[in-house]
C-alpha cells in the first residue's frame, strides 16, 4: 500500500461565474522512502497539489489516503493534527521565529503535539546533529547565513518523525553553492529512508530526484518535459532510466 494515494481528486475555484480546474481529476500514488519532485511552471497547479498533499488544503472531489487514513473530509482542526504528526515542511524563506534560539525553533512542533520539555530538547537536538548544526543551537536566526537557516527548517520539519517531508523551493533563496549543499542534504536523508517531495519549477533541482512528477494545466502530464525536469542536463543512460521511472 502506498503513503499517500489520491483518487480523481480536482481542486475547482469560481471566480467571476468562471470555473477555474487548479486540479483535474489526479490519480497519484507516492511510496514510502520516495524522493520526488513535483515539477511544473508557474501555474500549472504543483502548488495547489502540494497544498492538498500536505493537508494544508481539502480538495473539491476525489479521495485522499495518507498512512492508512482516509482525510479528504477531515475537519480543519483534524488537518492541523495530521499535519503536525505526519507532515514536515520546509519553505523558500526559512520561516523561524527571530526571538527563539536554533533549539526553541525546532521544538516547536513538538511543543504543538503536547511533549514534555525534556523530550523536546532531546529530540532537538538529535535531529540538530542529524543537519549538522549541534554547535549553533543557542544561536538565533539573525546569526546565521542561509543555508544554516534552511538546516534549521529541515531540522524543525524532521524533529516529529514525519511520514513525509515536502520542501517547496527550498533552495530559491540560496546561493548556487549552499543550493547544493542542501539538495545534497536532502539526498542522504532519502538514502536513509525518508520519503521527500521537492516542489520546484527549477530544473537544478528537479535533476536530482529518481522521480519527476509534472504537473500541466492542472492535470499529471504522461509525459514529463526534459527540460523542465533536468534530464537535459544528466548523460543518456541516466535521461532514459529517469523516463522509464517517471
């Protein structure tokens, strides 16, 4: 059974007395331990499909299974649950509080769940170690560069356990250097079993995820632009098993 399962879902807006399909009738299915990108230009709906995903949003039809559990008509307040216990999150723009510490930033899901203090410390700073960042705990944001900020969010999005982590252009931000530095990151917590999706309209980015998923026009295009998904950019045997998985 997959992690996350969607079945005809559409996201549809009226604006005006004009119906606008952001989603049209997607069927997707993500395993556990996958590293994708959801790939697509401005537009195309990846936003609103993450949204979705990440129980930030509820889709107009369809059906939605994450971990077992159907939540396509959970409340509001049983989405805030979910996304707290299931889903880990990291934005273009970091996204920390700039009067907490390094630590009181990433414990703050974990305060959110109700763990003790001693918990949350614990757990911090084990997954602190975990993006190398253990001997800037005390810090604040203020007294970081960038990629260290992003660290931080990919530490607060780890620090719950999630089922699975998305990070939406979590790189725009960043110089080219500390960009790789981080999908460098990313790719190891993979290896090590965490199932990430990457939102991106970046090529760059896209080119280093197994899977591409794009999204055209609301709808899972069959097939994925070269392109847009980076392939151009890897040697032929690697664009041709890239195709083959996507």
């Amino acid at each position: 059974m997959a992690l996350v399962e969607l079945r005809n879902v559409s996201k549809i807006y009226h604006l005006g007395g004009e119906e606008i399909r952001a989603l049209d009738n997607l069927n997707l299915d993500i395993e556990a331990g996958e590293f994708i990108s959801i790939i697509g230009p401005s537009g195309s709906g990846k936003s609103t499909l993450m949204h979705i995903l990440g129980c930030l949003d509820s889709p107009t039809h369809g059906t939605i299974k994450l971990d077992g559990t159907m939540i396509h008509h959970a409340t509001v307040s049983e989405l805030a649950a979910i996304r707290n216990r299931k889903i880990g999150f990291v934005f273009q723009f970091f996204n920390l509080l700039p009067k907490l510490t390094v630590t009181e930033n990433v414990e703050l899901p974990l305060i959110y769940s109700g763990a003790k203090r001693s918990e949350r410390r614990e757990r911090a700073m084990a997954v602190l170690k975990l993006v190398e960042l253990e001997n800037r705990a005390k810090h604040r944001p203020s007294q970081l560069s960038g990629g260290q900020q992003q660290r931080v969010a990919i530490a607060r999005a780890l620090v719950n356990s999630p089922k699975i982590v998305f990070a939406d252009e979590p790189t725009g931000n960043l110089d080219s250097h500390t960009g790789e530095a981080i999908l460098d990151l990313f790719r190891r917590l993979s290896q090590e079993g965490r199932t990430i999706a990457l939102v991106t309209h970046d090529p760059e980015i896209a080119a280093v995820t197994p899977r591409r998923i794009e999204i055209r026009d609301g709808k899972i295009a069959l097939k994925v632009d070269p392109r847009l998904a980076g392939l151009d950019r890897l040697p032929t045997p690697a664009v041709e098993a890239a195709g083959a998985a996507a």
